[in-house]
C-alpha cells in the first residue's frame, strides 16, 4: 500500500479528545483560523481519501451519516464534495436542519440549497427506514466523533447497529463512532470501520484496545492545525514514525570494521532453552552489532557454539547443571568490561541466581542492560532494586511478566498500560518495553512512546528473544538507552509486518521474522526524512 508521510513528521503526538478540542479551539482564537476552514479542510481529505480507494465514481452508492455535532458537519462537506465529483451519494441527518448548530448547521444548509436531498432520520423517518443498506458499497460514519461521554442513545444505537450489519465498506471520520477518544472503550455500541481518517492527531482511543480493533486502517490527516500547537512539549504521548527511526539509526560507513559496531555481551541460556539465546544472538547481529558474545553455562557451551556461527560463545562457571551463577562473575565481567552493551535473561531460569548475576552486574558496569525474560522474572523478586542502582536499565517485560513486577495481575495490567509503564519507569528510573499490540515504550522522564509495527506473526515462542537482541545491538552501536528502546520495538515489529506482507500471517516461527530484520533496517534507512503529502498511515503495512 501507498505510504505517505505529513510534511515534517518525525515524531507524532497522542492526544486526548479534550486535549484536541483545546488544540481546535486554541487554532481559531490565536491563530485565526475559522472552524469553517478546519471543517472544511477535513472533509475533504476525507474525500481524497475516498477517491484513493474508490476511483470508480460509478461503483456502487457511498451512503453518508451524520450526526450533529462538528462530526456531522463533516459528513455533510463530504458528501458535497463527493456528489460535484459525480459520485452517487445518499446522506442522513440525524435531524432535520433545525436541529444543527453553527458550522454543521452552515454545512447542511449549503448541501440543501446545492439541491442535494438529505434524508432526515426522526418521527417522520423512523431508523427502519435505512436498515437495509445492500445497496451502499461504501458507509461513511460521520455520526459522533471525539466528544462522546456518555453510552450511546437512540437513535444513534440503532444507526451503528445498521452500519455494522452492511456488507459495505467502512470510513470513520476522525474516530468510529461510539468509541472513546481517550479510552478506546465502546460506549455501548461502536462502529466496526475499516478505515478511520483522524485529523490532526492520533487519539489514545484509537491506540487502546478496543477501540483500535474497531479503527481498521488509520490514517491521520492534515486540517491545517498549526506545528506549534500539534507540537507541544507537555503532550507526553507519542507515536513512533519511520522517519523519527530513520533519524536515529546509527550510520555505516565507508572506513569501518566490526569493533566500529560495538561489542555486546549476552548472558543467557538455560537446559532446555538453548533456542532463546541462539535466537538473541542471531538477532544483535542481524541488528548491526559488530561483535555478539553470548555468555553461558559452561556445560551448554557446546550446545550453543553448534548452533551458532558468527556469534561467539562463551562457557562460564555455573551450578553444575547448565545453569549460570555469580559463581562466574569474575570472567563475566572481564568480557563485559569491553563491551558497550549487555542482555540478560533470554532463556536464563528465574530465581535467586539470576537476580543476584543482575546485581553484581550493576555494581560494575554503567552501559545498558537489557533486561528480559527470566531477568525480569527474578527482578520480581526484589524490584525496588532498580532504584538504587545508576545503570541505564531496559525491561522489555510481556504483560505477565510486569503483572509478577508488580504483584498484580495481567487483567490490571492490560486495563492500564499506559498510565503503569509510564508510572513504573518513573518509580524504577528505567526504560520499560510494555510488550503487546501497540506495544510500550516508557521513559524515566515520564514521557511514553507507543510502537503502530507488528501483528500476531509476534504472538509465537521466540519474538521476545528477538526483541532483545535487536535493542542490545542497537544500544552497543551507540544509541541511548531510550532511543535504543523505541528505534528496537519499531524495527522487529516492521520485520514481522514485512513478513506477514509476503507470507502472511500464518504457519510463521521466530526465525522466520529474523530473516526480515535486513529489510527492516534497510527500509527505514531508505526513507526520506519527510514526504509532502496528505496522510500520514500510523501502520505501515
């Protein structure tokens, strides 16, 4: 599919639907610019849009529905738009004229006095009316927008009920109807779009589940906010872009070689969990670290070294039976001395060992950790360790995992990621990877970045590990410990959504997803820093 970029896009921020409300409102007081224009504006990317997926203008009926509030006032500069551009379109209102207020009210009756009819759903014109809507290949849901509170009423239910029953497809203008801005929950009935154009900004109801499941494919569009106001710094919410990666990826020059790409030290592995190491491994090379030592139990020495070619193996002293101790600290640290960043936990067993190889590591070292797997496991067991050390820590826990950190469970964790990764990063000084769909990238400085890449190609034994190496590698390349963390999670996502855009996503394996990382990490290099254009596509693939 196309993929357009805003101009200037690097970073994205994530807003409220209050907080873009202000930024609307702040728009025409301080800058001048007339809500007209801004409705106006947004209506018709909303029909390029529609032009981009329906060339046709002859296919098929586009049926309009709008509410009325700002929302419907949107439907209606759609659906004037559409009909001068010869395209068949039914619209309703929710009312009639006398029921719309300002900019809706000046839209639809601009519509009216084009000749174009607007059916009115009321007492004269019951729901039933439009519930059969066989004819309409294309539904645009102009009804509620951002503001919505409160359970959705009749006859609105009714409406969305009607919508998601047709064969048609879907836009959203802005946000499905019925989904909150700020949660993502379905106000009692919401519409299943299959595309979602939202303006200006992403809202935090289209990253939240379920609200993004109901989204479909989202694009954000330009209305002509201004930079300064869609830019500001308290906004501590953030998309991730290929063009903000881009930016950051570490270059590869001419005059190099391999000590030019860093040293990392993995320690990990464990009887029976050889694999995850080996795939860690794999990963920090395919992530463009130079040299990958991965440490292990001496008694898996062998194990590994067959597994693995370019990576270097190293045995340490360990308990006896494939497991390491702080038994082999001191060789541990004489290899990760020359090292500029480490992993630990990829198949390691969780427990009393694991947390005390952790803490002897932070007493002596100061470059990035990446914490996984069972180190995140045995960190459950003392976490208020991690506010007493001074070393740039990366947790990339599972939502099981920070339900164990946290003494809680993975229902309460799901039901607040955001607002917990961001308040334990905070508490802990740590940078801490929320794994997941839309997964979460939360800063010790309070600020959250929030990953669109990967899909369930992801939900397979082994992407964790992946993960890991990839964000080691990219530390030990010379990337900060945040940067690290957010340019990591985009690329192993993207390595997966390449994947499943050539295999789909079925019958797939960790290793396969590995075999995309080249990809990945050239196809974000080979972006421009910018495009001009009309939408930005928060999913790349």
């Amino acid at each position: 599919m196309e993929k357009i970029s805003l101009p200037g896009v690097f970073l994205m921020k994530i807003v409220s639907g209050e907080k873009m409300g202000q930024l609307d409102r702040l728009t025409m007081t301080r800058f001048g610019i007339p809500g007209l224009i801004l409705m106006e504006n947004a209506g018709l990317q909303v029909v390029r849009f529609i032009q981009r997926i329906r060339p046709d203008r002859k296919q098929g009926q586009i049926v309009i529905f709008c509410g009325r509030g700002n929302n419907g006032g949107d439907g209606f500069v759609i659906a004037r738009h559409l009909r001068q551009l010869g395209y068949h379109v039914e619209t309703w209102a929710m009312g009639s004229v006398s029921d719309y207020k300002g900019d809706a009210a000046v839209n639809y009756n601009i519509l009216l006095k084009r000749g174009h009819k607007v059916s009115s759903i009321g007492a004269d014109n019951p729901v039933e009316s439009i519930k059969d809507l066989r004819a309409a290949d294309l539904i645009v849901d102009a009804l509620l927008g951002t503001g919505i509170q409160r359970q959705v009423d009749q006859p609105f239910a009714e409406v969305i009920t009607a919508i998601n029953n047709s064969l048609a497809t879907k836009v959203a203008v802005d946000i499905p109807s019925g989904i909150s801005a700020d949660s993502g929950e379905i106000m009692g009935v919401a519409v299943r779009a299959h595309y979602t154009v939202t303006f200006a900004l992403p809202k935090r109801g289209l990253m939240l589940f379920p609200g993004a499941e109901y989204a479909g494919r989202l694009l954000v569009a330009d209305i002509g906010i201004p930079e300064e106001l869609t830019s500001q710094a308290e906004i501590k919410e953030n998309l991730i872009t290929g063009n903000y990666v881009h930016s950051q990826l570490p270059p590869r020059i001419l005059d190099s070689h391999k000590g030019s790409y860093g040293r990392l030290l993995i320690l990990a592995g464990s009887p029976g969990m050889t694999g995850a190491a080996a795939l860690a491994g794999e990963a920090a090379l395919r992530g463009g670290a130079g040299l990958v030592y991965l440490g292990t139990a001496a008694e898996l020495q062998p194990v590994l070294e067959a597994k693995l070619k370019e990576v270097i193996v190293l045995g340490f002293p360990g308990d006896g039976d494939g497991n390491l101790t702080v038994g082999g600290m001191s060789e541990i640290l004489e290899h990760a001395r020359s090292c500029q960043a480490l992993a630990l936990g990829p198949g390691l067993k969780a427990g009393l060992e694991t947390l005390n190889l952790l803490k002897s590591l932070a007493g002596e070292i100061s470059v990035p950790v990446v914490v996984d797997a069972g180190g995140v496991s045995a960190l459950a067991l003392e976490p208020n360790f991690l506010k007493e050390v001074n070393v740039p820590f990366i947790l990339t826990p599972h939502p099981g995992e920070m339900a164990r950190l946290l003494g809680g469970t993975i229902t309460g964790v799901q039901q607040e990621r955001w607002s917990l990764a961001a308040r334990w990063a905070r508490e802990w000084q740590v940078v801490l990877v929320l794994k997941g769909a839309y997964t979460v990238i939360a800063l010790p400085g309070g600020e959250i970045y929030i990953n669109p890449t990967g899909n369930p190609v992801l939900s397979t034994a082994g992407t964790g590990d992946l993960l890991t190496g990839l964000i080691a590698a990219l530390a030990a390349q010379g990337l900060e410990a945040e940067k690290a963390a957010i340019c990591g999670t985009y690329l192993h996502g993207l390595a997966a959504d390449l994947l499943a855009a050539r295999s789909g996503q079925r019958g797939n394996k960790a290793g396969d997803i590995l075999d995309f990382f080249p990809a990945a990490l050239n196809e974000t290099a080979g972006l421009p820093p910018a495009e001009p254009g009309e939408y930005f596509y928060v999913r790349p693939y």
